[in-house]
C-alpha cells in the first residue's frame, strides 16, 4: 500500500471520528451515524490495502 494510500485512509477515518462527536455534541443524530459510516468505510479500505500488501510481499 502506497504511503499516500495509508495517509488518505488515516484522514478519512479522523474526519469520520470528528463527524461522529460533532454529532454528539450538537446531538445530531443524522451527522453521528454519518461519521460511523465514514469511519467504517475508511476501517475497510485500510484491510483492503493490508490485503493487497499480504499478497505483494
């Protein structure tokens, strides 16, 4: 996995993390369940990419 790849998953997953408590915070529900999601997305790419570096290595 490039570094730029584990970079981008790392960022996605923060945002989705700061998502998640802004939707705590202001209890926005909408925006919490977005900010799982994102960092759920953000948890798969990262094994994707582990999977891919399994396979090259």
């Amino acid at each position: 996995m490039g570094m730029s790849d584990k970079i981008s998953n790392a960022v996605d997953g923060a945002a989705g993390k700061a998502k998640e408590a802004m939707g705590k915070a202001t209890d926005d529900p909408q925006m919490e369940a977005e900010g799982r999601g994102d960092q759920a997305v953000a948890d798969l790419k990262q094994a994707g990419e582990k999977v891919k570096d399994a396979f090259k290595g």
